[in-house]
C-alpha cells in the first residue's frame, strides 16, 4: 500500500467499492461529425447483428480511463487536470476510418478513427499530471477512437462484415475540441450511463 493510502496503479484505494466513482475522462466531439456517425450505426444495426450499439450519450474520445475512485481522490484528479490544461488551446481532430479491436476476423470492439498529434499530446499530458496521484502511466500508445458498438457474438456478423468492409474508409470530417470532460460511468441493465462530473474549457484563440 502506498503511504498515501493508494492501492496504487488505477489510483484506487481501500475504499468500499460502494464508495467509489467508476470515471474516465474524455472529450466530445462537434454535432455534424457525430450526426454522421449516428447515421451510419443506424444503417450497420439494419443487419440484426448480435452488436450492443453505444448510445448517442455514448459517443465520446475517450483520453484516460481512471476506473473506480474514491470522491475525495476524484476531486484531486479534477484539480490535477484542470492545472494541466489551464494553458491548453481548443484543437482539432480528423474523424475517418473504421476498425475493429482486435480485428476483423474477432471482432470485439466496433470503431471509427480520431486523428490529432495535438489529442495525442493531450493525453501524455494527463497521464503525467495524474501519476504523483497513483494512477500508473497508460503502457499502451494512445489509440483515440469512438465505439460504434462491442459485438456480443458472430451472429449476424458476416452480414454486418460485408456493409462495414464497404466503410472502411469513411471520412466523417473534422471537429474541433473545446473542452475536456471527467465522467462518471453508471452500470445498468440497458447499458452504461455517462455523466459528466466536471467540465475543463480549453483556450479559445485570440
């Protein structure tokens, strides 16, 4: 246990899992680009595959997924950010391509691309400044992306493989980033609830 009272790597401590906030922070994007998006979930759901579709409230660029924390731990991580990016410039990402996690052939986790080197240095940004709170460095490269939908089995998937085969290459535009969000993640029986808990403006040009 670190002295602080932190389980360390996920930045959780001994708390009750009652007691903690299950939280990431992300960014949203524009209307048009995710209208498109939508619009292309709605056309790929048509082929009846066994893919549970992210809500609209869904669609979001993940940055950092903290897990389960403390409210108290939350709080210091929203200060921890919000110092981070107190000199941050609104930036602009490119919303193209599809892909799969892992891949085609096993599909688990439907995506579109998010395009940024300015997100990507965001990210590194963050994950610094949450270290000294015990939260462990992201080991993996930034991959931003939204969810489509997490496929819950094959059935219905090589319908579905065909019309998303055609996409691959979509290109839904660019959008602009103005803020940075901390959310709160609620589990229920349709799907998870995303609330936002703190909202971080970033600097507007001049």
């Amino acid at each position: 246990m670190r002295p602080d009272g932190c389980a360390g790597g996920n930045g959780v401590s001994s708390a009750p899992e009652t007691q903690r906030i299950r939280s990431f922070i992300a960014v949203d994007l524009e209307p048009p680009v995710l209208e498109g998006v939508r619009a292309l979930q709605t056309t790929f759901s048509h082929t009846r595959a066994d893919v549970r579709w992210v809500r609209p409230g869904g669609l979001h660029v993940t940055v950092k997924f903290l897990g389960p924390v403390e409210p108290a731990r939350l709080a210091h991580v929203h200060a921890a950010v919000q110092a981070a990016l107190r000199a941050q410039p609104c930036l602009a990402v490119r919303v193209r391509r599809l892909g799969a996690f892992p891949s085609l052939r096993r599909p688990r986790v439907l995506w579109v691309g998010v395009e940024s080197e300015e997100l990507g240095a965001l990210a590194r940004g963050i994950d610094t400044a949450l270290t000294p709170l015990g939260f462990a460095p992201e080991e993996r490269a930034f991959a931003p992306h939204l969810t489509l939908g997490r496929v819950n089995s094959l059935r219905g998937w090589p319908a579905l493989e065909e019309q998303f085969k055609g996409h691959l290459d979509d290109d839904f535009g660019t959008s602009t980033v103005t803020a940075v969000a901390i959310f709160r993640s609620t589990l229920q029986p349709g799907g998870a609830v995303y609330t936002p808990l703190w909202t971080i403006p970033l600097q507007q040009p001049t």
